[in-house]
C-alpha cells in the first residue's frame, strides 16, 4: 500500500509496540496495517465451499476476498480479507481453508478458520494469477493452478512441494482429487488430464469435450468423474457481455468411469457453465448454467429441474454435508442457499452495487458533493424500482476534514450526477426514479432543505451543470434532451435535443455562453447557450460507440478555461469499450491531438483548470501533460472502475469516484493518496441508516460513531478486530493534516 504521509516514531510509537509483539517486526519498521472490511462483496462471488460438518459457507469474490457465513443464517461471521478471491476450500478436519487468485504475489495461502490467521504461506507459482486450489481428502496435500501453466502440489506436513507438474500445454482451471486422494483431476482446453499422485506422472487424458473444461468433480464412491465445458477462453470466468458475433454460447456436462476412461453420458445445453457438484449420495449432479442451478437425476436422461436462479451468472455450486440443500455463489455479488426439500431459498447473502457516479467541489475547495446509485441501474440493466436495487444518494462531505455532514434524497433515486451552485449554496442531482422517469431535484447545502423537483425527463438525467454565473441549470437525460431551467424555481425556458443514444455530459463554457455535451454515439455538439442554436458538432470519424451492444457509452467533454479546446472521450460505464481522448479546436472543430495510448482510452476525464493537465480513469488514475500527451504520473487507491473526475479549483487536488462505492483523493503536484471515502448503506424500508469512513493509505481513519464493528486490519498474518488497533488509529487530526494542502507541511508536531 502506497504511503502519502511521513511515518514519524513518536506518531506511531503505541502502534509499532503493538504490531512488533504481534509480527516480531523492528522498531525502525513497523508493518503498515492493512484495512478489511466487514463488509458485504462489491463484486462477483467465484466460489464458494462448505465446512465439513456443515456449519460454516466460505465465499471468494472477486478483488473483494474470502467471507465466511453461517450457514444456517447466512450471517457475515468474518471477512478474511484479500486472500484469493478465484478458489476457496476448506481443509477436511475444517479448521482451516485455503484461498487463491489473482494479484497474491504468485502464493497460495492456508488462514485458520476462526480467527482468520495465516497459517503458511505456500510458494512456487512464477505468475500472479491461481485458479484453483483444493485440499486432499486425508488433509495432506494441497494442490493449486494458475495461469503460469503448473500444477503444484505440497506435502503440507512440511510445506514442501511433493510434485510440480510444470509446463502443461494448457492454463489448467479446475481441480479435483479422487475421495481416495490417489487421483488429481484437471481441466483446460477441450480435455481432461488424470494424475498419478504417488508418482506424479500422467495417468489418463480423457478427450472429448467441444470447448474449454472448466469444472471438474469426483462422485463421492470414486467410480465416477463429472467434467464440464464452455467458451472459458472468451470470458475466463468473468461476467463479461458476450458479443452476437459469437453467437449463444455451448456448454455440455459429462460423466466418465474413473478406472477406465469411458464415457458414460453427455449432455449439451446453452449458457456460460463454470461449476458442478455431485450431492452427497451421489444419484445427482447439480450444475451452474447461465443464471441457473439445474438439478439432473443420474438415475434417469430427464432434463436437470431448476432449483434456484440469480440475476446473474452462476459461478460456483456445493452441496450442504446432508444434502439437504445447495450453496450458490454468483456474479450477482450474492450467495444463496436452497433447500431441495422446498425448493425455497432459506437465505441469500447481500452484495454490494453502489458506485460513485458523479463527483463535484465548491469553488473553495471546501465541499465536496457525491452521487450515488446502485451500478447496476448506471449499467442500464437495472430500473430505479427493480426488486432488490440498493439506494441512490447525495452526499456532502468537509472535504478538508474527509467527514461526512450529510446524506440527502430519497433512497428509492439513482444519482447519476451532481452539480454545485457556483456560489456554493446549493447542490443539484439528476437521476432516475422508480416511476421510470428521469429526475433533477435542488437542495440548500447549509441546511439541507429541499428547495424543488422536476419529474419531467421521459429517461433518467445523466448529467447536470450549472451556469458558471448561476444563472441556468442544464439538465441532459438519456433519451438524447437537455433542459435549461431556471436554478431558483426548475422553470424549463429552452429544450435541446439531438443527441444520438443520450446527451451523457455537460460542460459549460467559462464565460457561459457556450454549452457542450456528450452523446452516447460518440458525438459532442456545442450549443449557444443565448439563443439555442447548434454551433458545432465533433464527429470523430473513428468513433464505433454508436454500434457498441452489452454496455453504455458514455461521451465525457471538458472545456478548458480559455474556450479554446475540447476535450473529448467515450466509453462504456462498464469500460468493456474505450476510445481515445481527443482533443479539440472549438473555433474550428479540428482535431488537434489524439491519445492513442490504450491505458488513456477510458473515461471518465478531467481538464485541470489551466488546461495543462489531462486526467483519465480506469483501475488507475493517470495524469497527462495535455500539451504533450506526455504521462505525468499514476494516481493508485481503492479503485476498480473510475466513473468521475474532478480538479478543484486551483488544480492542487484530483478526485475520483467509482465502483466499490469509493471516492478518492490525491495532491496533484506529488501524486500522494490522501484519503478514500466510504459509505455504508443499509436499507430499511422507506429509511437508510448509514455508517461512512475516512481512510488513509497509512491506515489511520476517521468515521460515524458504529463503523467499528465494519473494520479490521491485517498486519502481518494476523487479522485484527478494531479493540485491538481502533483506538490508535482512529486519528481524524490525521485526516485533516493530509487533506490540508495549504499547510506548509502534511505531518503532525
């Protein structure tokens, strides 16, 4: 984790004492706590397992880590942190487990179950990636897979490796061991691979299968060996849009006999296939297909019956130990459990969705506005009152002191943009609302009083902009119109239309007499604000946003102070399509510069105030020299898809918002990390009750009176309830040193 502030002794004298007890750490280096939330998944479940007497559901999501559940409540019982978020396995006796994914440092990790302590760390991968990883049935091997093309296996008596089955011909994605561990199973590219593990030669390849083997499984007698495939080396698991060229995908299960390699049975259906399960007694196989879990009767060639379904892809499918029911882990950020008995989900595990779509400073520097909505409805997959959609909001943090100071609009609104008076005196939002219509709602930011609404938009407003004199509030919706009102009462006094697949963004001239916005095609016009006339239209020739299907696109603009450039990007909300920032003459509609850099080629993107920094979103924030095309420097933090960027005023701060419901903060002059925001909604009917978080890279926070119970931290292997650290930590004067950019230095006395 990047530091952004000095780490004296004496400032972190009653944390070093701590930590050096807990990790045999020097005094000169005391290891920099590293936070886990308590908190529900913001991203798609991979896996999931079952302990062996059954009480405990582990879950491994993507870039969010390992959870574990009750499994007769489905309650959080800890979060384990970011300990592999690809494969997740409980050892037999079920007091540990252990996890592996993507950006481990090229280790697989076994934790203890109940305090969430690293027990070994186990080494030899060469790449960063591990798709799987599982234990032996007797406990005394580990094998793992990753995408370095070896399959490893460790004696874990010794924590040696007993085989290394290097140099496969294929990235092996699933494993399994026969209920008698004599047997390693392996899937990848069209076969299935059998190993020998008192020698560790290659027993048997079965061939057969039409796509990429993906799911493995071993029937609890041993006799027989389940295999599952499909388009794997398109999507490699994730919930990526599948384009029409690719037609419907394929996918087929089938059952082998494990001493002789025959096939016993094929069965071929539609969908993305990533994870099958023999039940306990062995007479069914439940299977993960598209959204759904099928259950097929081994005993008979009926059709599977659909157990459960979720809204998205089913990753990962097991069985309770009785076989009473069946555990589901999907890219919906959600696990269920189904009873077979009913075919009622006795409970299901809530996911986090909310993304910061729209970010915005006061003039001062002072306030920072937030918008919020679930980033599903920003995907366009979702209606603002679709069952289980997570709320919208407006939020308006101290953005000197990282402290939130409050939360407005009602829950049941997707925000997806903000706007500040140039005054500072009221914030404007535009979204959706359940109605289906698109809204624009005003507040007073010193009170909080909702001054109007306009309800009048047929689609959600994707973008709002004051005036720079105050004087016209733009609001541009997703059915390609822009309304002019009248900030202090809403009055519509001009309609502008023409945007093809939406008017996305809005910017203002400096001196107010020009308005730009973005379309969804990938078009920006440029009106005269006075009179409503088209003056300019900036098509670039290149440009396939208008033929883009399985996400949004979105044309974010910016004028720089002068009017004399326009900048120019368009891409997808989900950023599975990107084009270059452009850069534009506004007098003469010339394209001056192009950034062709496919690490540039994502929105969102800012100009700094002067014109002379360009900043572009993605995992990263980078900035750019915007006379050059020169890159500047690379801005990390809590990141997975930046949705927003904004420059203060006086160009000395960048920040983001994005998924994960974070927003972020840098110095643009050090690139140093100064803070990420959380908010933690939960919803209660009509009511949001909501806890938030100030957070630093070096681990200090600021945040509502109950947030404790949402944190721990990891330092070293342990992990670390907040009685034991909170106290030390929770240091708001810390926030406040880093957020004050004006002070001659960032540490304390």
């Amino acid at each position: 984790m990047r530091s952004g502030i000095a780490r004296p002794a004496l400032a972190l004298g009653l944390i070093a004492l701590g930590l050096i007890a807990l990790t045999g750490g020097s005094p000169e280096e005391p290891p920099t706590p590293k936070l886990v939330l308590q908190t529900p998944p913001a991203a798609g479940v991979n896996s999931v397992a079952v302990s062996p007497d059954g009480s405990i559901v582990a879950g491994a999501a993507n870039e969010g880590g390992v959870r574990l559940y009750d499994a007769k409540t489905g309650v959080l019982l800890r979060a384990i942190g970011e300990v592999g978020d690809r494969s997740v396995s409980f050892s037999p006796d079920g007091r540990s487990l252990a996890a592996g994914g993507f950006h481990m440092d090229k280790l697989v990790g076994i934790y203890d179950v109940q305090t969430g302590r690293r027990l070994r760390t186990l080494t030899g991968h060469t790449e960063w990636e591990t798709d799987a990883c599982t234990f032996s049935p007797d406990g005394t091997m580990l094998a793992s897979t990753g995408t370095d093309r070896q399959i490893l296996v460790w004696d874990l008596a010794t924590g040696n490796l007993r085989h290394r089955l290097a140099d496969q011909p294929f990235r092996a994605t699933t494993l399994a061991f026969s209920p008698d561990g004599a047997t390693l199973a392996c899937g990848g590219d069209k076969t299935v691979r059998l190993w020998d593990m008192r020698t560790g030669q290659l027993g048997r390849t079965l061939t057969g299968h039409r796509d990429w083997v993906c799911t493995v499984a071993f029937s609890p007698d041993g006799t027989t060996l389940a295999s599952g495939s499909c388009d794997w080396s398109f999507h490699r698991g994730h919930d990526w849009p599948r384009p029409a060229w690719r037609g419907t995908e394929r996918c087929e299960w089938r059952l082998w006999d494990a001493a002789s390699g025959d096939l016993k049975r094929a069965e071929a259906e539609s969908g993305r296939f990533l994870s099958l399960a023999f039940a306990p007694d062995g007479t069914s196989l439940a299977c993960g297909i598209g959204a759904e879990v099928r259950l097929y009767d081994l005993a008979s060639e009926v059709p599977g019956r659909v157990v459960t379904s979720h809204h998205h892809g089913v990753t990962s499918v097991a069985f309770a130990p009785d076989g009473d029911a069946i555990i589901s882990g999907s890219h919906d950020h959600t696990i269920k459990r189904t009873s077979l008995a009913t075919g009622r989900e006795q409970w299901h595990t809530p996911g986090a969705f909310e993304q910061v779509n729209s970010v915005v400073l006061t003039e001062d520097g002072a306030l920072l506005a937030t918008g919020s909505s679930d980033g599903r409805f920003a995907l366009g997959v979702r209606e603002a009152g679709a069952e289980g959609i997570g709320p919208g909001a407006v939020r308006l943090w101290d953005a000197r002191k990282g402290r939130l100071i409050r939360r407005l609009g009602a829950p049941a609104d997707q925000i997806m943009a903000v706007a500040l008076a140039p005054d500072g005196h009221r914030v404007a939002a535009g979204g959706g609302s359940p109605d289906g219509k698109g809204v624009v709602r005003v507040w007073d930011v010193a009170t909080g009083e909702h001054a109007w609404s306009a309800g009048d938009h047929a689609a959600e407003v994707l973008a709002v902009a004051f005036a720079p004199d105050g004087a016209t509030l733009a609001g541009a919706d997703a059915d390609g119109l822009i309304q002019l009102r009248d900030p202090r009462t809403g009055t519509v006094s001009r309609t502008l239309s023409g945007h093809t697949r939406g008017a996305t963004s809005l910017a203002f001239s400096a001196d107010g007499t020009a308005l730009a916005c973005g379309a969804g095609d990938g078009t920006t016009h440029l009106w005269e604000v006075r009179s409503g006339r088209r003056v300019r239209s900036f098509r670039p020739e290149a440009s396939q946003a208008g033929a883009i299907t399985g996400d949004r696109p979105m044309t974010c603009v910016a004028i720089s102070r002068d009017g004399s450039t326009l900048a120019t990007c368009t891409a997808g909300v989900n950023q599975n399509f990107a084009e270059p920032v452009r850069l534009w003459d506004v007098r003469t509609g010339e394209l001056r510069r192009t950034f062709s850099d496919p690490a540039v080629s994502g929105r969102p993107m800012a100009l700094s105030p002067d014109g002379a920094i360009l900043a572009t979103g993605g995992k990263t924030v980078r900035l750019w020299d915007a006379r050059t095309g020169e890159p500047l420097r690379q801005l990390y933090g809590h990141l997975k898809r930046t949705q927003s960027l904004a420059f203060s005023a006086d160009g000395r701060l960048v920040v983001s918002g994005g998924s994960y419901g974070t927003t972020n903060a840098w110095e643009v002059a050090s690139g140093r990390h100064l803070v990420t925001l959380f908010a933690f909604p939960e919803r209660r009917g009509d009511t949001v009750d909501e806890e938030w978080l100030a957070y630093h890279p070096d681990g200090y926070y600021d945040g509502s009176p109950g947030v404790g119970r949402l944190l721990s931290w990891r330092v070293g292997d342990e992990l670390l309830p907040p009685e034991s650290l909170g106290p030390h930590l929770n240091r708001p004067d810390r926030l406040e040193s880093a957020l004050n950019l004006r002070a001659p230095g960032t540490d304390l006395p």
